[in-house]
C-alpha cells in the first residue's frame, strides 16, 4: 500500500471548480520527499484542489497523512470534530489565516475519515504560547514527517517555495523555507500556481514541467516584485507550474466574434480585425516579422508595415485562440 503524507498552510474555501485531468503531481511525490507548492496570496480554490486530492488519493485504499498549519495546541480539538462537528467552533487560527478554510477543510476530510479511509489530521504548526514564526518552525517539524518514508506536500506563501535564486538581489538577502531544505540534502520538488483567471464560475488547472519553453514568462510574471534579476530559466527554482484559468470553450468563444461583414470590409481595406482567422490576417496585412507561443492556446503575431518613406514600422499586434484574432491593436 502507497502512504502518502500531505501538509496543507495557507488554505481558502470557495465555490464550486473544476479540475484539469492534466493536473498530475503523483510523479512529484513518488519521487520526492517533499513537493512544495507555492502561493502568491491565498487562492480559494487551492483548497477546494487539496480537498479533492485527498478523496482521490484515498478513493482506493492509499493512506493519507494530512497536517495543517494550526497550532499544535488545537490538536485535540481537531480529534474531536471528527465525530462533534461543534468542536471546531473553538478552533483557535493566528493571523490571516481565515477560520473558514480551515473548517472546510477539516470538516470534508472528517467525511472521508467517517467513511473509513486511511486519512489522519495533524496540526504542526507553533502553539499560540509561541510567538514565532510558522517557517522555521515548519522546517524543524518536516523531518518528523518523513519517519515512515512518506512523502509530504506543502502549501506555503510564493517565496517560500522557491528553491533557488539570487536573493541578494531582493530586499529579503537570505534563503527562505524551500531553499533551507534542500541545503539540508531533503528532495524537495517545487510548484508554483499561476492564476491566468481570478474570477470564474468554474475552473480548470494545467500542469506544465519547468523545462517547458512557456513557464519562464510564468515564473517572471509570478516573481518579479520580489527580485530585481528573475531567473532565466524557470527550472533554477521550480519544477513545474500549476496554471489556472476558466474552464469555458475558449475557441468556442473567440468564434462568437467573427463578423463576416466586417471582416469583408476589413480585407478591403488591408487591415486585420477580430474575428478573422490566420489566413485572413496574413492575406489583409502580410506574414507577421515575430511569432510568440502565450499558451497551448493562444499566439501572439508582431506584423510590420512598409511606409511610404521606405522603412517597416510595427503596425499591428494581434492575438489569436485557436486560429481566431481575439484581439486586435494598432500602432
């Protein structure tokens, strides 16, 4: 029987979301000791994902050790709610932590635990008669962890996750959480989640390995208000990157703006508009001078015009889904 150990900090509940097949961190944790996923700000529907990670993970009989960042002082009230939901009405959570997380959390995982899956709760985070802070006192609590060769799965702020970079050049000058540990010779595995959408009905997440050519822009969008230098290559401080965005059939959507009428004037006129397609752009305006790959999805083409002075200038951005022009901006 695989056990599987799951540390889950920084957590939110939210409504209803839908999760991508492609999202698939057992690799990661088969091969790891540690898997850190790392937050810029606290996102509802990281919990939501957690949640649905532990159902799945016990669904066939895999064990699971679940710790939370409450204070190891509310441990027993924790034990309690199991079978008395009212316990955790007393459950103590220090700082910006949101009391409403943590319930969902712990009252959806008590379900599977009724249900006789192989879960247990554990709160390891400092007691509030210790005024410290949670990183360092998770760094001594991990290794306590690993005493069964169980894997862990951690959840904490963005720059605790990071396992490698200049530090010198940020205002912190000093490896945080994830660095430390590796330092310490732990295996540790690192994935960031970048939100592409904030706001969705509902919501999917695609997984991309830090050696895709597409995670370098994600990882410098995610951490460049905290490093004056973001690393060059994603893979210097990542392993993979979680991307969320609406789950809608974007192709669907960008085919709702064609207008064929508008697109016959606008090839008259030698000018690209929404809603025409790739063949369309190329034939109003030309073969575009740059190409830039956003996502398995969407495309970005630089197009130069020829003036009557004789230079090119850059004319026209447009931004395809699919092979749909779903946005349009002239120079």
């Amino acid at each position: 029987m695989r056990i599987i150990g799951l540390l889950v900090v920084y957590l939110t509940i939210t409504s209803s979301t839908a999760f991508s097949e492609a999202l698939d961190i057992t690799d990661l944790l088969d091969t790891n000791q540690l898997v850190i996923i790392g937050e810029k700000t606290g996102n509802v529907k990281t919990a939501k994902y957690l949640t649905k990670l532990v159902d799945e993970y016990t669904s066939d009989g895999q064990c699971l050790k679940v710790a939370l960042e409450l204070g190891e002082d509310q441990q027993e009230k924790i034990n309690k709610s199991v079978k008395d939901t009212d316990a955790l009405g007393d459950l103590e959570i220090r700082g910006i932590y949101d009391a409403v997380s943590y319930h969902g959390i712990i009252t959806n995982i008590n379900k599977l635990i009724r249900e006789d899956r192989c879960v247990v709760i554990k709160a390891v985070g400092p007691p509030k008669t210790m005024p410290v802070e949670s990183g360092p006192w998770i760094e001594k609590k991990i290794p306590k962890l690993f005493k069964d060769q169980v894997p862990v799965l951690l959840v904490v702020k963005l720059k605790d996750s990071l396992k490698y970079f200049d530090w010198s050049s940020s205002g912190i000058g000093k490896p945080l959480l994830a660095e430390r540990l590796v330092y310490k010779g732990y295996k540790v595995a690192s994935v960031l989640n970048y939100w592409k959408d904030y706001y969705c009905e509902k919501d999917m997440v695609e997984t991309i390995s830090a050696d895709d050519p597409n995670a370098s822009s994600y990882v410098t969008k995610l951490i460049y208000s905290e490093v004056q230098f973001p690393p060059k290559e994603a893979s210097t401080v990542t392993d993979a990157v979680n991307i969320w965005k609406c789950d809608i059939d974007e192709v669907a959507e960008a085919k709702k703006l064609i207008d064929e009428d508008e697109i016959k004037k606008a090839l008259r006129q030698s000018r690209p508009v929404v809603g025409m397609n790739k063949k369309q752009v190329v034939k109003a305006v030309g073969e575009p001078l740059k190409k830039k790959e956003i996502d398995h999805l969407t495309e970005k083409w630089e197009i130069y015009c020829a003036h009557d002075d004789g230079f090119d200038f850059h004319c026209y951005s447009v931004t395809f889904t699919g092979d749909i022009a779903t946005k349009v901006r002239g120079y």
